[in-house]
C-alpha cells in the first residue's frame, strides 16, 4: 500500500484492483459505449473484459517471471528492449494523463448536474479537483487501504442495487431505443473505445513490493476483479438502460448514472449516485497521480525522461512529477470531450496492454494461448479503434501520431538536450 507500513492481504489486493477499474470506469464511459454500440453495449463491455482479463494474466506471469512490479517499463528493460521500454513508457504515461482527465470532466459533470449552476461549473470543478489531488499529493497523503476497501463495496451495492432496479422490470425494447441498429460488430468498437474502463488494475504491478506473497495474492486478486468488474458493467449497462432507455443514456452520457438513479429513486437516488460518482472519480484520481507521478520518477531515474522529473520535495514526493502530470490532465479536461478523452486514453491501453501480453507470449510466461489472445485481440481492438478515429475523430488521433512521432523521434533529441543542459551546469 502506498507509504504504508502494512502490507496488502488479499481483500486490500482485491479491493484496489477493483476500486482501480470502478473507479471511474463506469460511470465516464457507459453513455459512450451505447452510443457506439447501441443494442450490443453489454457485449463490448465483456468483449474489453476479455482483453483485460488476458492482459492482467500476463501482467501477473510477468511479475512472478521477474519477481518484480513495475509494469510494461520494468517488463521490457529485463530483456535489454531499452529504446522500446522508454517509448512506450511516455505513451503510457499519456494515458495516465487522459484518463484523469476523463475522471476530473466526469467529477466536474456529475457535481454540475446537481448543482446546477451552469455551463462554465463542471470545467471549473474538474480543474479544482485536480489541484486539490495535486495539494495532497505533495503532502504525501496517500490512499488508506481501509478507506479504500468501504468506498469500494459502496460502490459495488450502488451499481449493483441500481441495475438490479432496471433489470427487475425487464425490458429488452428499452436497449435499442432511440438509437441505431448498430450490428453485432459494434460490439468491438465499442470495447475498443471503451477500453481505459479496465485500465486500473495493472496499478497494483507498481505495488509489488507491498503485497503480501505477491506471487500468490497478485494472480488470485486481480483476475477475480476483473471477472467482477465485467459482470458488473454489464449488468449496470442492461439494468440503466432498460430503466431510461439507450437514448436517454446517450444524450446525457456525461451523467448517464446520475438519470438512472434519479428514474429509478427520485432525488434521493440522483444524490446518492452523484455521490458515488464523486468519490469514485476522486479516488480514481488520487490512486492514478500518485502511481503516475512514481512511475515517471522511475522511468526518469532510468534516463528516459527529463532529469527534473526525478526532483523529490522534502517529503520524498516526486514534486515536479505530480505538478507536470497534473496540470497536463486539468488542462485536458477543461478543454476536451468526453468521447475524445476517453478514446484517446483507451487507444493508448490497448497498444500498452497488446505489447505486454506480446511479451509475455514470447517469454513464455504462463499459458501462450491466453497470453497470445490478449496480443491479438488487444492489437486487433488498436486497429479497430484506429479507424473509427479516423472517421469520427481525426483531431485525437492526430494528437496520438504526434505522441509517438515525439516518442520516436523528438524522445531522443529532448533527452541529449536536457543531458547537455545538465552537464553544463
């Protein structure tokens, strides 16, 4: 656990993983995916299960191949894949940055619809809420396991309970209304678009060290937790939409829940699920600048990022880390969609998640039919969602080709510079 002198049992383990993907899984992404796959939303949602599923098992084979944590960058580094490993690390980080963007817009929205209080309030909101993460970051306060495992299980009983209202009156009619016949194919591009909805569990990988017989624990908690978290979003997917119907969910995507509980308990329901989508949001937001911020000073330690980002405040924080990475997602939800962020964040999981399950193919860690399925899958997803960019988003997709031409190319030549700056003083 971060900073915590306790380690992280199975339930703590479970708890987070979960808490990781639920955070703001759900609630900033069900709108998006109906609107994409109409009919066949609960089928991408178990469609980027499967993907997560096969990615969290060779995160797993990986980490006990290493005896190690740390991800896709430590993964790659073991076997001397230098360049790749610090390409793919700033594409990763990225992803971290738009996927807070995506909680702090969704934070901003949620706390806007009850309030109010106009157009200008959940930009304002999503910005605040960053700051306030960014201030807490730097004083070091970190999450509390048990805090964690109360909102987690909060969380669970609201979407449970809320679905559970829609399915009880059962309404098929209601999951295609209002929106087009999508086909069955859709189901893919909405997995694929979706897919940051199951980024949060490899978090744990930077938590190796923490965890009580990792080798043990780490597999056990984090494949439960993503059968879980499939069976849940797809049961809030059928549940929300026969209760207001998939028009109703694309039209107010941004606060798709929030209507939900307000059909299904009036505004009781409305302020309890916008209450449930504050805290997870929030936490999803801590839990991720926390881990990003460490990562970077990680990667920047190995010399494949900025020096500066590698400056520790008095309280040992990677200061200048969590400033960058923070004001980076403020600014990106105060000026983004919610499709486009959520897109842009999925497409760079998917590429992240293909390589590591790639990896784990070739070094034979674990079952190569699960590990080979998530390196196709996964690859197959990218594409996918590389061409329902190019047709509905071409602004985000040239934002992502100018990420990894800078990878590439730019990485190399800011990393000279900022060696010689350093050298000369």
């Amino acid at each position: 656990m971060h900073g915590s002198q306790s380690q992280l049992g199975f339930h703590g383990t479970w708890s987070m993983a979960v808490g990781g993907m639920i955070g703001g899984g759900i609630f900033s992404t069900l709108g998006v995916v109906v609107e994409i796959a109409g009919v066949w939303t609960w089928l991408s949602f178990v469609v980027a299960g499967l993907i997560a599923l096969a990615t969290g098992y060779s995160y797993v084979k990986l980490a006990e191949h290493y005896g190690e944590g740390g991800g896709a960058f430590t993964f790659l580094r073991e076997i001397n894949a230098l360049g790749i490993a610090g390409s793919l690390s700033w594409v990763l980080i990225t992803g971290y940055v738009l996927t807070n963007a995506v909680y702090a817009f969704t934070f901003g929205q949620y706390l806007g619809h009850v309030t109010g209080f106009g157009p200008w309030f959940p930009r304002a909101t999503g910005i605040a809420i960053m700051a306030l993460f960014i201030g807490l970051n730097l004083r070091g306060v970190g999450e509390a396991g048990s805090v964690e495992m109360f909102l987690v299980w909060f969380k669970l009983i609201i979407l449970v309970g809320l679905a559970g209202w829609g399915l009880a009156e059962w309404n098929p009619a209601m999951l295609s209304r209002g929106v087009p016949d999508t086909g069955f194919t859709a189901a893919l591009f909405g997995a694929a678009s979706v897919f940051m909805a199951y980024e949060g569990f490899q978090l744990l990988t930077y938590d190796y060290e923490d965890i009580d017989t990792p080798q043990k624990t780490l597999p056990r908690a984090v494949l439960s937790a993503i059968v879980v978290v499939i069976l849940v979003y797809v049961l809030v997917a059928l549940g929300t939409a026969m209760l207001i119907g998939a028009d109703r969910l694309v039209e107010h995507k941004e606060v798709a829940l929030a209507i939900a509980g307000r059909q299904a308990f009036g505004t009781v329901g409305l302020i309890i699920v916008t209450v449930a989508a504050a805290f997870s949001t929030g936490s999803a937001i801590n839990a991720t600048l926390f881990a990003t911020a460490r990562l970077a000073c990680k990667v920047s330690q190995a010399g494949e990022l900025p020096a500066t980002l590698n400056h520790k405040n008095q309280a040992g924080i990677p200061d200048h880390a969590v400033i960058g990475l923070g004001a980076a997602a403020a600014v990106l939800a105060a000026i983004g969609s919610l499709t486009g962020l959520v897109e842009a964040a999925s497409l760079t999981f998917l590429f992240t998640f293909a390589v590591v399950c790639g990896l784990a193919f070739i070094q034979k860690t674990g079952s190569r039919i699960v590990t080979g399925f998530g390196a196709a899958a996964g690859t197959l997803a990218t594409l996918a969602l590389i061409f329902r960019l190019m047709q509905n988003d071409l602004p985000a997709l040239l934002f992502l080709i100018l990420l990894v031409v800078i990878t590439l190319f730019g990485r190399p030549l800011l990393l000279g510079y900022a060696a010689t700056k350093n050298r000369r003083k």
